[in-house]
C-alpha cells in the first residue's frame, strides 16, 4: 500500500476539505440555533412552573395572557 507522495498529497487535501466542510456544516447550524434564540427574550410564566413565554408577547398585553391563563386548565 505504498502511495506516491502526489497520492498522499491529494488524499490529505481530501481530508482536509471533508473535515472543513463538516466543521462549516455544524457551524451553520449552531449559528442558527443561537439566532433564533436571540430574536425573542424569554421569561418564566406568570403563575406557571416550568413554562417560558416571550417577554415581548407578555408585556404588550398582560391582561390578555392572564384572562387566556384563567380560562384554560393546564
């Protein structure tokens, strides 16, 4: 199993590109994850454990999630 030193030239740039491409790929998708969880602030539910909600939904009408909270059992 003897390469040429071109064959082991071109299998390393393989490597390389492969590994660069997978390191791309997670990249992109943890940048995304991370996005989308920097577009909306999020806060603990008023009266509910364990259940977060966006801050900017609550604060533009707090009467209606508590009167939406009242009228549905959880």
């Amino acid at each position: 199993m003897n390469m040429s030193r071109s064959e082991r030239k071109e299998k390393l740039k393989n490597v390389a590109l492969t590994v660069a491409a997978v390191s791309g790929l997670c990249g992109g998708v943890l940048d995304g994850t991370e996005t989308l969880a920097k577009k909306k602030k999020m806060m603990k539910a008023p009266g509910r454990d364990y259940y977060y909600i966006a801050r900017d939904d609550f604060e533009s009408d707090p009467k209606e999630y508590f009167s939406d909270t009242r009228k549905k059992k959880y």
